[in-house]
C-alpha cells in the first residue's frame, strides 16, 4: 500500500466532475488524487503552492547564509539604517 501524503483524498472521476469545488473545500491543504485506491498526483491551491514556494525559499536563504558564516571571514556589523 501507498502513503498518502495529504490530509484528504479525491477519486480522479470526482476530480474531473468538478475540480473547483475539490479545490474549494481543500482548505488550502494538499489533496491527493486517487485512481483504483493509489495515489496518482497532488493538488494544491495556488496559495498552498506559493507558502510551500516561500518556505523553500527561506530554506535555501538560509543555507546561504550559513555558508558564508561558517566562510572563516570576520563578519561586519551594519545597522538597518545604514542600508
């Protein structure tokens, strides 16, 4: 068996009758797309899918960073002013 990785599901015949309303009462939440019982795709309203773009890019921003921290120069001291 499969893993859902959503907190609900769709058949894809419930999906093509009428995707808006499967949209609409996702809740921006994942949905996973269901064909014979096993997950077939995700959707996701474009607000889930911008904070999900978001947080990767917080992620990789972050990871930047920390590379240039741990780069051995010493850091120098600005104010928010300053910029």
């Amino acid at each position: 068996m499969e893993t859902i990785l959503a907190p609900s599901s769709v058949g894809i015949s419930e999906l093509k009758s009428n995707p808006a309303a499967v949209l609409a009462a996702s809740g921006d939440q994942a949905v996973a797309i269901l064909n014979r019982n096993k997950p077939v795709g995700y959707i996701l309203t474009a607000a889930a899918w911008e904070k999900i773009h978001e947080q990767l890019e917080d992620k990789e921003i972050l990871g930047l960073a920390k590379s240039r921290m741990a780069d051995g120069k010493k850091p120098v001291r600005v104010s928010l002013d300053d910029l």
